[in-house]
C-alpha cells in the first residue's frame, strides 16, 4: 500500500510552517514523472528566522547535562523505527530506490542517533600535569555553537541525520538545509526528533535556492561550523566561502571509488557481491563501485560472472515487489549517464549489457557494463553516479596502484584478493579515505567515514565523527 505524500513545511523555532512568502518547489516521483507534492521555499525572512531559533537553541541545549541529550536522542531513534515503513514508503516515492532500501535507510538513521546518544556520554576533557604544586591545567570540549548543514537527494534520512546527530549530541544547535527533490523524508526525520522533546530551535529545516541559502547562512556571524555533503565542484566554494570567514568545515564530496580485483581472488562470489553493491540506489551513492581495474588472467571470467549478474537485476518502480533496482532520481541523472556512455563507446569502449534507458516513463536506465574502457573517456574521470560499472586490465601490482591513484578523488576503494600480503600492501599503497578488502565494509556508523585530497576532510562517522562540533578550551587555575 502507498502512504499519502506529504506537502513538506519549513522547520523554524519548533514549528512547522509555510516559507513568508508562500513559495512553493514541486515534487516528483522518478519512477513516473509526475508531480506528488510539494515543499516549501524558504527566502532571506526564513533564514533569518532560523538563525534567530537557532541562536535562542543553542543558548538552552548547551546547558543541557548529556544525559538528557543522550536520552533525546534515543527516544528519537525509537520514533524512528516505529514508523520506518511509513517513512520508508514516502522516501522510496520520492527517491526511488526500492521500497527495502528505503525501509532499510530509516532504521540506519535511528543506529546513527543511538550511536551519537551514547557519544554525548562521553564527551570527557582531561587534566594536563602543572609545572607548578598551585597551578590545576585542564581542557574541556565545549559544542562549538550553531552548525549550518547541507544534505544532499540520495541518502535524504542517513546523510542528513549524521550531520544533525553529532551536532545535537555535542550540545550543538543546526540549521539544515535539505534537499529539495526528496524533502518529505527528510522532514519525517527532524519530526521524530521534534516528538522526542527536542527544544524548540535546536533543529530547523529549511529548503530553497541552495546558492541562496548556503550564500547566506555560511558567511553569517550566527554560524560557526558548516557541514556539507555532495559534489566536489560545489564542495571547493563553499569550502571557500567558509574559508573567507573563518568557519570550521566538514566535506563529504565526490568518490570515483577504484576496485581492484586480483587473480586469486574469489571470482565468481566477489562479482556477485559488486553487482549488488554496484546497482545500490542506482549506482548513486558516493562510494559506489566504480572503475573495476582486473588483473589480465582473471579479466575474461570475472567480466563475464559480473556482466551476468547484472543482466539479472529486476529494475522497475521501487514501490513493486521483487525490484532490485528503481528509477534514477530525475532527469537530468538519465542524460548524464547517456551522455556517458555514448563518450566512452566513441573512444572504443564496448557494452557487454545494457546502455540504454527503460522506457518512456519515470528516469530508468539499465545497469551497465563497459569493457576495455580507456582512461580519456569522460566516465573515467568523472564521476558517473549511476549503474555504471566501467571496466579495465592491468598487469602488475603497481599498474593497478597507478590506475587506482590516477584521479583527485579519495573517498572508498575495494580490493579483492586470496592474499592477505597482496591485499594489505594495496590497501596501504591506495590514496583513498576507506578502503574495504574483500567485502562491502564502507558506511558503519561505528566507523569513520570520509575521504582525502578532492573527495573532502573530516569525518562522519566512528568517534572523530563528533569531534568536529567541539572547540577545545585550555583553563588554567593558580591555587
């Protein structure tokens, strides 16, 4: 059965409201393309408001004991698994990943409150040894006041309640910036946290001009620390303009994840593994599989175990029983990935399955496999963020490395091998902010999470993922 999409209202001072002057953005299903609600569009007056809860927030959560922030939290993961299948049917609407995936997203939302509950009861300072009997040195970790977060369309819940998570936690209060093409979800998320007795102003949502709001909110003396999550061409100005005023960043940007896969690996378990993990959310997530670089004696057998499993995937409207796959969230994802494919094809790349969009209704395209894919093709320097697996050989243990440090970006890369020795020297000689050998190890809340050089800083996940809203203060106390 499908819930009833919400219209999505701005979040501000603990109500729900339309933006001041009534604007609204549309909403689409990607599997139909057609319009099922809408969201407000904040301007200048909205923002402004939201900074101004947002201060008022801070002001009381920071004095909050973390017990009660803890507690908070989790009442708010409870909420969340509770009505996880309703929540999960209005992202898959909206998104349109497959119904699991999207019940699946919820109850990972309310793991990353839990885990950021029990961070906010260990947020511990410590004593430095004086130099003098009379003087007592200490540091204390102090929420480093209002966050501005920018949360990206594929992952509306997980990406979103990350940044919101270590922010509440920590004392902090936030203002989020959601993303405009799968609102609903997002906003079903700051509800629970709203019914779990979260104060007004420590949680605001707004959507709208993303130029607008970040041009706004990033330079504002109101916000101390920016979070952002999603391409790097975006990720560089805002990093800019945090950087003109001195903001504290977060960057979570593009991948171009690298898969090295051995020949002693296992080929036939580790391709059908990838084709799964390949064709997750339709290939759009930041550290999706991407540019599968296997070495010359496996090539042949592994091309062939994958390109069968991906010939295999049931692709449809993720709300139908039985998709493993659903629709790309909008049109211009459709046009990009063809666009793509066509420029890889023109370079003398060759499609073993698919290549081509499904129908004429709602945003399908069908996985894809390319072989022998050179590395002026654009796909193989930019990031596809689609059902793309793109295909090359290489010879020896340092060609694979090369190939795999070739790009700016660092966030995930996979290796695959029967050698523990093979398998570790990869994952040390590999420029990449996570690196998961023989498995899909990527994303645990429990774990950090992010890249180096273009794929961003910081980290959202494991214990450094709280660190970042802190600011350390020395004190020290002659007796």
């Amino acid at each position: 059965m499908t819930t009833a999409y919400p219209d999505t209202l701005l979040f501000i001072g603990g109500a729900w409201q339309p933006a001041a002057s009534g604007k609204t953005l549309a909403v689409e299903n990607p599997a139909t393309a057609e319009q099922i609600g809408t969201c407000a569009h904040a301007g200048i007056a909205d923002l402004d408001a939201a900074l101004d809860a947002a201060e008022a927030g801070f002001k009381v959560w920071r004095k909050t004991p973390a017990p009660h922030r803890s507690a908070t939290l989790r009442k708010a993961a409870a909420l969340l698994r509770e009505r996880a299948d309703t929540i999960g049917n209005i992202l898959t609407q909206e998104q349109g990943k497959p119904l699991a995936q999207g019940v699946v997203e919820v109850h990972t939302a309310a793991d990353i409150l839990e885990w950021f509950a029990e961070e906010a009861r260990r947020i511990y300072g410590r004593t430095i040894p004086g130099r003098s009997s009379r003087v007592v040195q200490r540091v204390e970790k102090e929420p480093v006041g209002v966050v501005a977060a920018f949360s990206p369309w594929n992952f509306p819940i997980s990406q979103a309640i990350r940044k919101v998570g270590a922010a509440v936690a920590a004392g902090c209060a936030i203002v989020i910036k959601g993303p405009e093409e799968t609102p609903a979800s997002c906003a079903e998320m700051v509800r629970a946290l709203a019914d779990a007795g979260l104060p007004a102003g420590v949680v605001n949502l707004v959507f709208g001009s993303p130029a607008e709001i970040s041009g706004y909110l990033i330079p504002h003396p109101i916000v101390r620390k920016v979070t952002f999550t999603g391409s790097t061409q975006v990720g560089k100005q805002l990093a800019s303009l945090a950087g003109l005023h001195m903001k504290r960043v977060t960057m979570e940007l593009g991948g171009h994840a690298p898969v090295l896969v051995f020949a002693d690996a296992d080929l036939e378990a580790n391709a059908k593994m990838l084709a799964q993990n390949k064709v997750r959310n339709a290939g759009q997530v930041c550290v999706s599989p991407t540019r599968f670089l296997v070495q010359d004696e496996a090539y042949d057998r592994f091309v062939g175990h994958f390109t069968t499993e991906m010939a295999q995937i049931r692709v449809g409207n993720g709300l139908d029983e039985g998709i493993e796959m659903g629709a790309l969230a909008n049109g211009r994802r459709v046009e990009a990935i063809e666009a793509m494919v066509a420029d890889a094809v023109r370079h003398g790349a060759t499609v073993r399955t698919g290549g081509e969009r499904i129908g004429n209704k709602g945003h399908f395209y069908q996985p894809t496999v390319l072989t022998d894919v050179p590395i002026d093709a654009r796909a193989m320097n930019e990031e596809p963020f689609g059902p793309v697996a793109l295909f090359s050989r290489f010879s020896t243990f340092d060609d694979a490395i090369v190939e795999a440090n070739r790009l700016p970006f660092g966030l995930g890369a996979y290796v695959y091998s029967g050698s523990l020795s093979t398998a570790n020297q990869a994952a040390a000689a590999i420029e990449s902010g996570m690196v998961s050998v023989n498995h899909q190890g990527l994303g645990l809340i429990e774990t950090p999470f992010g890249g180096v050089k273009d794929s961003g800083y910081g980290s959202e996940g494991g214990s450094e993922a709280i660190e970042a809203y802190f600011a350390t203060k020395f004190v020290t106390t002659l007796g």
